[in-house]
C-alpha cells in the first residue's frame, strides 16, 4: 500500500515520524511519502527539519509545499475561496515537485484533521482510506474542524460539499487514546512517541537551557483584546518579581517581540516533547492560560507534573476547556497537582507555594 502524510507543523512530523517507526501501524506500507508545508508554521525552520528527515531516511520521499493562502494577507479571502474550489489546484501551486505529483497515487493518507490543507490533499485522492494522527489536545474532543470554520467557511462547505463535515477518518492514532472523548471513539487506535534518540536527530534540543528552571510559563498567540494585555502584564509581572531565577518562558510559535521582563526566554522554541521527555519531571510547574503543552507530560509520559491553568484570570468561561481539565485531573494520580487559579492573589500564593525558594 501507498502511504501519504501531510503535515504543517513540527508537532505533526512528530506523529508522523512515530507512525512510520511503528510496524503495527505501517506493516503494509510499500511507499511512504511525506509533504510539508513549510510556510505554515513562521517562526520555526520547517525546511531544516524536512532536511533532517530527509538524512534520517524514514520516508520514501520527502516533499516541501506551500499552501496558496500562506503567500499572501489577502482581506477578500480570495486564495481560500481558491482552495475551496480547486482542491489539486491548491496543492499543486505550492509544490516544486508538480510533474511527480501528477502520477501519484495513494491508498492511506494521514493527516492532523480536516483542516484546509489537509482536505485538499484529500480531495485529491478520492479512493484513499483516511487516518487522523495525534496533533495536540485540539485531537481529544469532539468533531475536530467543524467548529473552526466561519460564516464564509460554512458557505464554502455547503456549495462544495467537501469540508470537515464531509470528512470522517477510517482510524484514528493517539498518544493517549482513552483521554479521547468524541465521535471517533470507535476507530481509535494507539500510536507510540517516537524513541528520544531518533527525534532529537531530527529536532536540535539542547534540554541544559530548561534543567536550571523548575517552573515553565507558556506564552499566548498574540491578542488584539485590550484586558487580555493588561492581564498578561499582570502575570508576567508576577513572575518577574518573585520568581525568575526559577522560571523560564516558552513562547508561542506566533508570538513576536513579546515583553517578558527579565524573565529567561527560550528563543529557539526547541522541541516541547523532547524536552518533556529528558527534563520534566513530577516537581516541574507548568504554567499557562490553557496549553496542550501543559498536557503534553501526561498524555505522552505518564509524567505528572504541577500544572497552574490562569485561563480564568481573563474571565474565560468555556466548556471545552473546563471539561478537558476536568478529564485531564482524573487521569491524574494526585488530583491536587491541577489547579486553576480564580485570580492574581491566588496566582501568587500558589507559584510561592510551589516555586519560591527557601532563601528568598
């Protein structure tokens, strides 16, 4: 059989480096090809990573793409209604490889979702069995896609009658399937991260940078919102006062130029996953608004570290993220060790409990 994996992020090519490693899952790949997105995700170096995969030989062949819409900012949408159209149009834009791209035909694609690049790639190969991979908490609940497209998204869905909706995978792999809760329940399966040593040679991690630091705070994408500022000066605030000589900040993947204080910054985004596996541990405090990293440790480990969601401090009042958290404290061993902080006195009691140290 031949096998396609599509992905536009780091953590993407980590589940699909694990489902190629896994004989269970791949015993009867004949050709497996891997395409990458590699405009997708900015701030990380996509094509350095598809040239180490490309060394370590895991795939048949590797292929770097762009979507069309990541070319430009364009107000009318006009490139994504492009991509609703014309599903091979779309792919093939971006692809260097387009005359190889013509010939191909494959019997399993795995993708993160129904997402718009993923579903064109489908779309190009109608007869292909669709499997799902592990791409963070997001791949835990519900329908996944169907909630994330807008007015013009749900409109592009109806007349082209393909979309999430229309999009339902034959098998599902998770890291930690009985944390799912959704429609697929029936056709998940276990999927196993990758061994350290392989990821590392694929994804420079240099775990010295976080072994100082027992707490780790995780930045947001970047907020128009006014109160959302204000709030994440307040935590950062917090953070640089009392704690940061034992805190470092990871920031998001989208962030720019962000104010941390003089707070530590780890500015090369290195592998979150890797870094779980060689420094986290169950005295590690991870903090942040509402993260799959924060939930990286459990799912993927067993490891249950300290973690402090502040996603109440903005006055969010969301049931997915409520229910998740709930989920993911009764998978925990110490339910003691998952807390939600209701505001900033609490915030700063809680971090003094579990990261000030005894001379300070």
């Amino acid at each position: 059989m031949k096998y396609a994996f599509v992905c536009d992020t780091p953590y993407q090519l980590l589940s699909a480096i694990s489902i190629v490693l896994d004989k269970k899952c791949c015993k009867n790949a004949v050709i497996k090809d891997l395409y990458i997105d590699i405009k997708r995700c900015r701030n990380v170096d996509m094509r350095g990573l598809s040239k180490n995969i490309k060394r370590k030989g895991l795939f048949d062949n590797v292929y770097e793409l762009n979507s069309l819409s990541s070319f430009s900012f364009d107000i009318f949408n006009i490139a994504n209604k492009i991509e609703w159209m014309f599903p091979r149009l779309s792919i093939q834009f971006g692809l260097k490889n387009r005359e190889t791209f013509y010939n191909k035909d494959y019997d399993v694609i795995f993708v993160s979702g129904p997402f718009m690049l993923q579903r064109n790639f489908i779309y190009c190969f109608p007869r292909a069995h669709v499997y799902f991979l592990e791409d963070g908490s997001g791949s835990y609940n519900g329908r996944i896609g169907v909630d994330l497209l807008s007015k013009t998204g749900n409109w592009m869905q109806k007349v082209t009658k393909r979309g999430p909706a229309y999009i339902i995978p034959e098998r599902f792999y998770l890291y930690f399937p009985q944390f799912y809760e959704g429609e697929y329940k029936n056709t998940v399966f276990k999927q196993n991260f990758p061994p350290l040593e392989i990821a590392k040679e694929i994804f420079p991690v240099n775990s010295q940078d976080y072994r100082p630091f027992k707490g780790i705070y995780f930045g947001q994408s970047v907020s128009v919102d006014r109160n959302t500022k204000i709030m994440d000066r307040q935590i950062i605030k917090i953070m640089d006062r009392y704690f940061h000589s034992n805190i470092i900040v990871r920031p998001h993947p989208q962030e720019t130029n962000k104010y941390y204080g003089s707070l530590k910054t780890d500015k090369k985004l290195m592998q979150w996953e890797i870094i779980c596996g060689e420094c986290i541990n169950n005295n590690s405090v991870l903090i942040g608004k509402f993260s799959t990293a924060q939930m990286t440790p459990k799912l993927i480990y067993d490891k249950e570290p300290i973690v402090v969601f502040t996603y109440k401090l903005y006055g969010i009042k969301n049931e997915n993220i409520v229910n998740v958290v709930k989920r993911l404290k009764n998978f925990y061993r110490d339910k003691s060790r998952i807390i939600c902080v209701n505001d900033t006195n609490e915030f700063e009691k809680c971090l003094k409990k579990y990261l000030q140290k005894p001379d300070e």
